[in-house]
C-alpha cells in the first residue's frame, strides 16, 4: 500500500517510519526540557503527546499537499493563492488542533473543552509552521518532478531532432546518386543495351539492399561494403576499362559499426573529381585498418588534384559535406573526415571513426577481401 503525496508516492511503512521519527524526536525534546526543570513524566506520556499530534499530522498531510499542488504561490501573478493557502493553513491548523484535543480527552482526566484551550494556547504556532513546512515539502519536489521532466523531454526532442537530421542528410543522398546512375543508363541504352540492362539490375539489388538498412544509422562495415561493391559495379560498366577498383580490408574491421551509406558519396566524390572531368584512367582504393580504438578508411583515387594545402571537405561537393555533418551528428568530435594530396597524383579522403562492434543478423552478406 502507497501513500500519494501529489504526484509523488511513498510507501505506507516508510510514511509511517518517517513520521514516527518525528514522533520520537519530539518527546525526547519535551522530555530534555522537562528534565531541565527538575520534573519528568512516564516515557510513555511524552510518546503519547507527541504521537497525538505528529500523528495527525501524518493523517491530513496529504491534504495538504493536495491543496498546496491545486492553489500554488505564483509570485509572478501578485503572489496569486497566497490568501488560499493563509485560510487554508489556518483551518488545517485547527483542524489538527480540534482531533488532537478530542483524542487526548480519551487518556486525560479534563474534559474537551480544557484540552482544546491547552491545544490552542501552546499548538497553533507549531501548527501553522508545520503546514508551510509541509507546502514547501510539496513545492521542492513538485519543481524536482518539473525539471527532471523537462530535462527528460529535452532529450527526447534533442534526439528526435538529431534523427531528423541524419534522415535528411541522409535523403540528400539517395536523389543525388539515383539522378547521376539513371542519367548514366539512359546515355547506355543508345549504345550498350545489355550493359544497361546490367546497370539497371545493379541499381535495383542495391536498392534493395538499402532499403533493408533503411531505419538504421548505423550497418557493420561488411553491409556497407557489399552496398558499395554493388554502387562500383555500376560505375565499372558505365566507365568500362577507364576504371578500376581495389578493396583492402583489414579481418578485424569487418564487424566495426559505420554510418549506413557513408562510403557511397565518397567514392560518387572520388569519381567524379577525378575521371569524371579528366581524361585518362583511374583507380578507386577503399582501404580499412584498426589504429587503437579508432577505424580508419581511406578511399583514394589517382586521376585528381587538390589545392595545394587543402585539408578539409569544403568545395568538394554535397555528398562529402553531407558526410561531415553526419559524421558530426552521430559522433561529435570524435569523428573525422579529411581530404588530402597523395603522390605522385590523386586525392585520399580519410574517413576516422571510434572503433565499436556491431551486432548483425547470421545472414549478413559475405565480403570477399582483396
């Protein structure tokens, strides 16, 4: 069984306890005075008086608190329930007083009347004490409640509006390299209708694969490695002998934690800044390594440039300031992204990320290593 303090419960045995505490301090305190003035009383008389009003206190502190939470003190508004709680404090008061003296004319020789005036000549002060005691008792852990529900819903909406986003970073994606892979089979199907249709399939198994994701931030790196086998087999048939890949995977990085799709707009960026716009070939590398409780990936190309001290993602397209930004939502500081000049020629794109293990379904796919 629970007593309800306003929106806060306690336990009947533990409501009790509290108040017997009180109980026990005050008849050892009547009992000290009387002690200093040379005459005492059986210990049960000081547990008796005491009891009789702590007692009844307990009884109606939950009335208290209800009238505390339903007319509060707002200083804001002309100290607005002030005159309330004056009323309210003083009927209680009485109230207390009155049950106090009609119970204790059970166990004193005097009648009603002579217990009442005692009550009242020496009770009403302690009372009315008591009853703002009480009501700020109610208020403290009202406003506790309060600000641990706002700092609760502060944090779901905080959450929720990382979600969103990550979603929306994440959408900005998919048009961006959807567009670019359709307008790639459509200049195909004049020219090499079963590498189209070849194309087309890719596209659609890489959807799929997707799709399956869809709701999550975050995929092994072996997931997000076979999303990207199939993104590269696109582009091998759009480009034919011009491009090559290469796939370098450390054993230990497979099952670290990646954002879903990161590596896709980084090799579309590497593509096309590099045999996008020049002529010649080039070479894709994706390599992964563990570097203490980092993973680091590198996707280089060998058919680009880079501004000479250029080291970040700024004016390298959508795709790589989106991933920053994602990269910033889900990791904070701990993430980095970097594009840096390698030698002879080419650009690398040095994705480092803190290394955590993730959990996936038995059937996730297999990646064969280069």
């Amino acid at each position: 069984m629970k007593i309800r303090l306003g929106n806060t419960k306690i336990g009947l045995w533990s409501y009790l306890g509290l108040w017997t505490a009180v109980v026990v301090l005050f008849a050892m305190q009547n009992f000290v005075a009387d002690a200093l003035n040379g005459r005492t009383w059986p210990a049960w008389d000081y547990l008796r008086w005491s009891g009789i009003r702590w007692y009844t206190w307990a009884v109606l502190a939950p009335l208290v608190f209800r009238l505390a939470e339903r007319y509060p003190i707002h200083a804001s508004l002309r100290l607005r329930g002030l005159g309330t709680q004056l009323i309210a404090s003083m009927a209680v008061t009485l109230l207390v007083l009155v049950i106090g003296a009609f119970v204790s004319t059970a166990f004193e020789p005097s009648n009603f009347d002579t217990q009442l005036r005692y009550f009242l000549g020496f009770y009403v002060a302690t009372g009315l004490l008591t009853y703002w005691a009480l009501y700020a008792v109610q208020r403290a852990v009202q406003f506790y409640e309060e600000k641990t529900h706002r700092e609760v819903e502060a944090s779901r909406l905080a959450s929720e509006l990382a979600q969103s986003r990550l979603r929306a970073l994440k959408s900005q994606l998919q048009p961006h390299f959807l567009f670019n892979t359709l307008h790639a089979i459509a200049t195909l199907l004049d020219e090499d209708t079963l590498s189209a249709e070849d194309m087309l399939l890719r596209l659609s198994d890489l959807l799929r694969a997707f799709l399956e994701d869809y709701d999550g931030q975050e995929v092994s790196l072996r997931r997000e490695l076979v999303l990207l086998d199939l993104y590269l087999g696109i582009q091998r048939i759009r480009f034919k002998d011009r491009l090559t890949t290469q796939i370098y995977v450390a054993p230990d990085t497979l099952d670290c934690a990646v954002p879903s799709l990161i590596l896709q707009p980084i090799v579309e960026n590497a593509i096309t800044h590099g045999i996008g716009k020049r002529i010649g070939v080039d070479c894709i590398e994706v390599e992964s390594r563990r570097e203490g409780d980092t993973l680091c990936i590198d996707v280089r190309n060998r058919n680009s440039t880079l501004e000479a001290g250029v080291a970040s993602t700024s004016g390298h397209g959508i795709g790589l300031s989106n991933t920053e930004l994602r990269l910033r939502e889900l990791y904070g500081d701990v993430a980095q992204v970097r594009l840096e000049m390698i030698w002879p020629e080419g650009v690398v794109c040095r994705l480092r990320l803190p290394f955590r293990e993730i959990e996936e379904a038995d059937d996730a796919p297999e990646v064969e290593l280069t």
